[in-house]
C-alpha cells in the first residue's frame, strides 16, 4: 500500500495542526485513521475504500490521490494540491 503519487498533497492535520506532505497511498491512509479532524464522512469512508482497493491492485494510485482530496475538502482541512 505505500504505492506512491506522481503529485503529493499538502495537508495541515494533527493535533496541534501542522502540514504534512502525503505522498503515498499508505501515507494518506494512515492521515485518515489517526490524525483527522472527524470519524467518518461520505468522502472519508469512500478514500478508505479506494485506498484499500489500490493495495489489492483494483484501482490507481491518482484514484486513491484524488479521493483523499475529497475527504480532506470534506473535512475541512486546510490542502495544497
């Protein structure tokens, strides 16, 4: 699952807030589980899936990028793509 992306996000999470650069699969996973700001969330459960489907080979990496996009937008985090 630490399937890198050809562009990595920005991401301002934690407690207390600060960036952090998502550059993998793995990475963006792991923001989502431990470090986000909420427990669940259209978008957030739907970058879970997506992440997981990269680790088993039935989606891209940018798939698993672009939803972690979403969920971050959804949650209101503070992004730079």
């Amino acid at each position: 699952m630490n399937t890198p992306w050809k562009k990595p996000v920005v991401v301002s999470v934690g407690e207390p807030p600060e960036e952090t650069v998502i550059e993998t699969t793995q990475a963006a996973a792991w923001a989502m589980i431990e470090d986000w700001p909420t427990e669940d969330g259209t978008f957030l459960d739907k970058a879970l899936e997506i992440c997981a489907a990269v680790d088993a080979g039935r989606k891209k990496p940018e798939d698993a990028r672009q939803a972690f996009v979403d969920a971050a937008r959804e949650a209101g985090i503070l992004i730079r793509a």
